[in-house]
C-alpha cells in the first residue's frame, strides 16, 4: 500500500503539493474565520474543587470573572488615601466600567473591611468584574480597560492589570523559538547532506506539517477545552517529528539514487521502506499519548490530542508530500559520486574493514560489552538520582519573568496584602434549609471556625445566593498560591476544619479556587500516573514485539526507553525544584513542577524514543536475517544507523532548547525534558545500552515461542516493499525469524 501511495504521489508531484497548499489555505481561511479558542479552565470532574464551582453556580455573579486592577502610588505620589488620588482612582473606575464584557467595578475604598487598600496607602486595588474567564480574556480588553484608567494614570498612579487580564497582557508568541529551531535544524542537515538543496527539504515538509497541524489545532479549541500549552507543545513535537521522520527517508532516498534508480522509482521506494518505519514509530507516539486518556482528566486528553494530531499530520506529509517534492527535485538531491565510483555496498565493505566514527563505537562496544553497559548504566543513574525527589506542585504568577504585568502585580499585591491574596480560596456550602441573611448559626459557624483556622489570614463576609440556599467564603491564606503550606492548608479545610463546623447540620461544603484546583489535579495525577506507566509500557513492548517478533528484544526495549526517561525526571528535579542553573535558563530560582508536565513528558517520551528504536532495530535485525551472526548485526546496525539516529536527535534537541527563549516555566520544562531525554536516548541507550545488552544476549535477543510465532502478524519493517527482494534464508535455529518476512 504505501510503495503504492509513494508512486501515485511521485508521478503526480504538482497535484500532491498543490493538495497540500489547498488544504492549509482552506484550514488556515477557517481559522481566520471563526478564531483560535484556548483556555486555561481545569475540569477535574468528582474533585471537591469542581464541586465548590459548580456550587457557586447559584450566584448571580461569576466569581472567578473578577480580576485585579493594581493601583501602586510611587513615593513622588500622593497616597491613594489622598482626597485628590481619591478622585482620580474613581473617576477611572467610571470610566473603566463602560469597556465592553466589563459588568462591575469595586474601588479600593468600597471593598468590604478595607480590603482593597494597602497599610501604607500606596497600593490599592480595583476588582473588576467581567462576564468572560480565562483566556476567553484577550489582549485588547486589557489594554482597553488600562486605557480607561487614564485619570488614574494622569495622577502618577501606576496601573497594572492582574489575574487573568495580566495573562493576556502577557500573551507571547513562541515563533522565535521555532525559528531558532529551524535555523539549527538547517545548519546540521546542510553539513550532513553537503547540499543546501537537500538540507531545505526536511525543513520545507517540517513547516507545513506544522502550519496544518496548528490550524487543525486551532480549530479543535471551538469542540473542546484546548489549554494554550497544549499549541505550544505540539508545535514543538510536530516540528520534531516531521523535519526527523523526512530526514530517515531523504538519507534513503539519496542511497537510492547514489545506486542508480530513477527519482520516481526511489522515492516509491523509499515510501514503502522508511515509510513504513515511519508510520510504525508515528503510531507509537500517538499510542502513547493515547494512554494520557487513563488520567481521567479533560486537560489530560486536550494536552494528548494536541500532539497526537502534530504528529499524524507530519506522519501524511512524509507519505504524500515527500515523494512528490523528491520527485520533482530527485536529480538536484542525488549525491555526488566520489572519484573512486565506490558503489554504495562496496563502501559498505571498506567501513567494514576501516571502521570509523559509529562503526568504531559499534566495534568497541561489541568487544567490551560488559564494560560499556556498566558505564552507561552509571551515568543513567547519576542523572536519575534527582527524581527520586521529584515532586508534584503548582506554579503562580511570582514565578513569571521579572517586569512582565503578571510579575509586577503580584509583587505589589503580595507586598501591600500578603502573599495569599494573590491566590484567595473559595469556600462555598450548600446550606440544608434557605436562611434569611448571613448571621445565620449555619453561616457564622463556619465564618468563625474558617477565621480560627492557622494559616488563614484573612475571611471575607460570607455572601447569600438570591435564594439563600448557598453561603460564599473568599479565605485569603497567609502562604502564597505555589508554597506546600497552601496545599496543606486547602486538606486541612476540607478535612478537619470544615466538617467539624458543619457537623451534625445537613450543610455540605466545598473548597474552591485556582489553588486548590491544581492541589486536586496534582492529587489526581499521582494516583493515575501508574496505570498510564504501566498502559504506555504494556503498548510499546507489543509494538516492538509486533515489529520485530522477540520477546527479549520488546521487553529490553521498553525498559531502556524507561531509563531516559528516568533521567530526564533527574534533570527536571535538580534544575526547577532544586533550582540548579535556574538562573541560566532566565529564572529566578527553584520553581515547582506541576503534576501534568512529567506525566505527558513521559507519553511523549515514549513515543519518540520509539522512533530511534525502530530504526536501529531494523538494522540490526535485517543484517541479522542476512548471516545470523547476532554480534556482527548489532556492530552493522550501529555502524549503519548511528550517524543518522545522533544528527535527527541533535535537530530535535535545538527545536526543544529553542523554546527555553519562552518566558513560560512550564514550556522551559518541556525544552529541558525533551532535549535531556532525546540527547541520552540517541547517545547513550541507543549508542551504548541497547547494543552491549544485545551483545551479551546473543541469539536470545530473537527468541519467539512458536505459538506466539504463529499468531502475530508479519509486518516486516526492514522490507521496502520492492517486488524483486528475495527473502533470505533464517538461520538455523532462528525460532523468531520463521516467515519474518512473509510474500514480501
């Protein structure tokens, strides 16, 4: 099927490229049309925090639509407790209160026991109420409700939007760093082709597998909850996959047309072989992004569904799209022939003999495999260590970048307020009966329990429901969002305080709020991260046992896959929780590692991984069904594949470290993870540990019982499809190699 769809494309260049132009004006029109919708809404259904906003329901207001406005008078100002800045403060508010979605406007001097100004009078805040959340929250309604303070700002008052307006001010794009990615990206594939011509087509593939996908991505938003990371990381796997997935089949290609096939014929080739690897190692990836499903959480299947669709796309454009830009530039991508005329197999044979650069590895670890393996797993481990101290935590706005409105603002609210106000819970109880007002037993209870609570810095009045069916707390912590003690304060609310309050009355109460949401994801993280452990590495060793019918080979595997990531997580721990070098990549110092990050980390580092383990493997195996000889096919397989494996992991390094230019922690966790885990994979387990442990098994690596034998299918990935191959005879012995090769 795919030599078919190779040559259908090959013979039909014009008409697939001008396919693919159409598809991504038609997509890209679409999206111009009717918007990009992300936002950052956490549902976590069955959680206490859900059931808190889904309580608060029966206000007429929307808590979580009012947002901060800071007011900071410098020290040339008058204080805000001035009659003239009083002035000022509420002829801004007015003026403020006409911007479209803005509902209502509380001053500081209106806020409820003089809540909304500072002790020293130099900062203040207005809360503004809107009728959207989240990033539903864009830039221009920021920035109209800072021009509508203006008579503030004429008074020497300083204005800085919070909450969720400042994250709309502070909206980047993460372009510079695909474009840094890019810039690497073509720079090693032009020192590896030796052709600018050859280096631009990964790049050329890449770029609009990506623009699709993010045009696709866009679009799901409107069906779905799609958070704004979840664009960010799969532009970053979806430039990844698609520049690596064209670079293993271009290098094909090119030995193709070095052999003297025509460049229809080579890239009909090259579709049915690589891109039969291609395809496996593109559905292991989504396989393992499938398994994000197991954590019951909707942000878990936006975040999965983002990539996955990244990489479906980058897998369609490698199918279609490259054979027919091979096809139309096949004889400017062909390689120079060397003086010499050496055929491809007779350089295959010199290297052989003259072993050099991965063929010298490959030769040195066959021959002292022991030593080799005890190195590498040393290494492993020292990189490791960390994780056993890795921990789920939240961020908040005091871990953004130094100047941005998020920053500012909860720098000056912190100060003047503590550093819970940037982070408020909200307490919300369903009351047994309708009471007549807020000096009700069943609500002052729980006002003065709430108020004796340590940690607790402050309790707002509690409010009534129109039907006085509900009672509202705001409790203000006297930690900040991200401290542990926040966390522990939000349990011991629900745990202790509350139920003891309410004991005995029918009432049923709940914890809300941002903070306590991500405590309730964290937890809910924790308790799923083993069953999507235990589903990703149940799925890659069928795969591989599916692809190269050895149990020994899948199990081996799958476990050398775990070992990268398990460093990568070191990596992780000691440079954002325990904050070492924070500062060189554009922090502050530590900052907690939020529960969804190492969970989708190891998805897709599981998925990747794969990539390079097919295509080793494949070697490996199809040297071994030439002669039998285990050691002599791993030592052919890394000499073959070593070269192409470390420059597609260098190209996939640069895109990830590219995106540590993004103020985002978060997105800086991703570039670290993904290039730490990448660079070890490609170097070290697939360099060292895979073949010194393939070494030491020997003809156990291909070991199959023939029952098994007999039920799986015959894929036969190393196969290229072509109608003239000979299968080759399976050594004596080779249980797992009987009709490995099928009508093929």
């Amino acid at each position: 099927m795919l030599l078919s769809v190779g040559r259908w494309c090959a013979r039909r260049p014009k008409r697939t490229v001008a396919a693919w132009l159409l598809l991504l004006i038609a997509l890209g029109a679409a999206l111009g049309a009717f918007g990009k919708i992300t936002t950052e809404a956490v549902t976590i259904p069955g959680s206490d925090s859900q059931a808190a906003r889904d309580a608060a329901e029966a206000f007429d207001d929307a808590a979580s639509g009012r947002q901060p406005v800071v007011l900071y008078a410098p020290a040339d100002a008058e204080p805000l407790t001035a009659a003239g800045q009083r002035k000022a403060v509420e002829e801004a508010a007015r003026a403020v209160a006409e911007v479209d979605h803005v509902v209502a406007v509380t001053t500081p001097y209106e806020t409820a026991g003089g809540g909304g100004l500072g002790a020293d009078g130099s900062t203040g805040r207005l809360t503004v109420e809107l009728d959207v959340t989240g990033w539903d929250i864009t830039p221009e309604t920021t920035r109209s409700i800072t021009d509508a303070a203006a008579p503030a700002t004429r008074a020497g008052i300083e204005v800085t939007p919070g909450g969720d307006l400042a994250a709309a001010a502070d909206k980047g794009s993460t372009g510079h760093s695909e474009i840094i990615g890019l810039a690497a990206a073509f720079v090693i594939l032009a020192v590896g082709f030796g052709s600018l011509v050859a280096a631009g087509v990964p790049l050329l593939t890449g770029v609009v597998g990506l623009a699709v996908s993010l045009c696709a991505i866009g679009l799901a938003g409107h069906l779905m909850d799609m958070p704004s990371s979840g664009t960010t990381i799969a532009a970053m796997i979806g430039l990844g996959v698609g520049i690596d997935y064209t670079l293993f089949c271009l290098t094909r290609f090119r030995e193709l047309r070095a052999g003297g096939m025509s460049p229809e014929d080579a890239a009909a080739r090259t579709t049915a072989g690589s891109g039969k690897a291609v395809v496996f190692a593109g559905s292991a990836v989504i396989a393992a992004l499938a398994g994000l499903a197991l954590g019951g959480l909707p942000l878990l299947h936006a975040l999965a569904l983002a990539p996955g669709i990244a990489v479906l796309v980058a897998m369609a454009a490698t199918l279609t799209l490259l054979p027919a830009v091979l096809s139309l530039l096949g004889r400017r991508l062909t390689p120079k022939v060397r003086a010499t005329g050496a055929t491809s197999e007779a350089s295959t044979t010199a290297a052989r003999a003259r072993p050099a650069g991965w063929g010298r590895i490959a030769a040195s670890v066959a021959a002292r495999p022991w030593r080799f393996l005890i190195a590498a797993l040393a290494l492993i481990g020292v990189l490791a260590a960390p994780a056993a101290q890795l921990t789920f935590g939240q961020l908040d706005a005091g871990d953004k970048a130094a100047g941005t409105a998020s920053r500012i603002a909860y720098d000056r609210l912190a100060d003047a307020f503590g550093p819970g106000a940037n982070g408020p819970l909200q307490v919300v109880s369903t009351l047994p009966a309708p009471v007549s007002g807020p000096k009700d037993a069943l609500v002052t209870d729980v006002t003065a329990a709430l108020r004796g609570t340590p940690g607790v810095a402050s309790v707002g009045p509690a409010q009534l429901s129109a039907d006085g069916t509900h009672a509202r707390w705001q409790v203000t912590p006297t930690t900040a969002p991200a401290d542990p003690a926040t966390t522990a304060l939000v349990r011991e609310l629900r745990n202790e305080t509350l139920p003891e309050a309410t004991a005995g009355t029918g009432q049923v109460t709940h914890v809300g709020g941002a903070t306590a949401a991500q405590a309730d994801l964290n937890d809910r993280l924790t308790r799923r991260m083993p069953l999507v452990v235990g589903f990703v590495l149940a799925v890659a060793a069928l795969l591989l046992l599916v692809a190269f019918r050895s149990l020994v080979v899948a199990v081996t595997a799958a476990l050398m896959n775990l070992v990268a990531v398990a460093a990568s997580y070191g990596v992780l721990t000691a440079v954002f929780q325990w904050g070492w070098g924070a500062t060189l990549i554009g922090l502050e110092g530590p900052v907690q590692i939020p529960g969804y990050v190492p969970l989708l980390m190891f998805a897709v580092l599981f998925g990747l991984s794969m990539d390079y383990e097919v295509f080793l493997l494949s070697a490996v195996r199809a040297a071994y069904l030439r002669d039998g000889d285990n050691r002599r096919a791993v030592v052919a397989g890394l000499a073959g594949t070593g070269r192409i494996i470390t420059s597609a992991a260098l190209i996939m390094v640069s895109v990830f470290l590219g995106y540590l230019l993004s103020d985002d922690p978060v997105v800086k966790m991703f570039g670290i993870g993904l290039a730490t885990a990448v660079a070890l994979d490609a170097t070290v387990v697939r360099g060292v540990l895979v073949p010194s442990t393939m070494v030491l098994l020997g003809r156990a690596n291909w070991w199959l019982p023939a029952r098994l034998d007999r039920l799986l299918p015959h894929l036969a990935i190393e196969d290229d499809g072509h109608d003239d191959a000979s299968p080759p005879a399976a050594p004596a012995g080779g249980t797992a190699l009987t009709g490995t090769r099928g009508a093929s």
